[in-house]
C-alpha cells in the first residue's frame, strides 16, 4: 500500500510518500520516500546526510551498502545506500539516488528510509504452508 497526496509532502512532514508492505494482513515492512522537486540535489543530499546521523545516533553506526556513478546517454546517475541491521532479522536501510542531465545541466535527488522485520515475514510465511513446513525445506 502506498499512501502520497496528488502533489507536494504528506501533510506535516518532510516525505513526499508513505509505502507498507503486506503479507496475509500483517505489516512487515515500510518504506519512506522523500522527494522535493523545488530542492537542489544538493539540499536533498544535506537532508539525506542529517536523517543518516540521526539514525546513527538513535540506532549505531550505519553500515555502506552500495556507493556508485554510473553515466549512459548523458545522464550521471549516483547511488548511495546504508543500513543497519541492530537485531538479525530486523534492517534499517538509507537510499541515496541523483540524476544528473548532463545535456540540460539539471540534477535531481530523491532518498528513502526503508525499515524490514524480516523475521516476521518468515514467520508468516511458515505459517502460509500447510503443515507450517517451507517449500524445499526439511520440515525441521
């Protein structure tokens, strides 16, 4: 389920949409998207670099993921990724990505919070199969 106005930020905050995701009526995960399109990229990378030391200080030291450029017809496309897994089973990741058009010179930058209780999901689906056994699996 996605929840976002037709235009601008969810009301009194700074996300731009709200994502959750399901499995037999049971939330497991939930992405925060963030997107301005007034702001610079380099605004949206200043707000990226504070939400990733609030995280910090709240949950511990995040941990890089991913850290490319790539560039294909003119556009520079970067990624940025950070998580934290604070319980096996449980993560917290940051996501960094801006285009640049090299061609216009415009760059654009978004970021998203996503948050997995992956323990959960496995539970859930053990309890999906008849018998509570994982396809594959052994039944032990």
């Amino acid at each position: 389920m996605k929840i976002s106005p037709r235009q601008g930020n969810l009301p009194g905050a700074a996300a731009q949409a709200l994502e959750g995701r399901f499995l037999s009526g049971r939330l497991f995960e939930v992405t925060v998207h963030y997107r301005d399109p007034a702001a610079k990229a380099e605004d949206m990378e200043t707000r990226f670099n504070k939400l990733k030391k609030e995280l910090a200080g709240e949950y511990g030291a995040l941990s890089a993921n991913r850290q490319d450029r790539t560039v294909k017809d003119q556009f520079a496309t970067r990624n940025l990724s950070f998580h934290r897994e604070p319980v096996k089973g449980l993560f917290l990741l940051l996501a960094y990505t801006e285009i640049e058009d090299q061609l216009r010179q415009t760059r654009e930058a978004t970021f998203s919070l996503l948050y997995r209780n992956d323990n959960l999901r496995q539970d859930i689906e053990k309890l999906a199969v008849p018998g509570g056994q994982v396809p594959g699996g052994d039944g032990k």
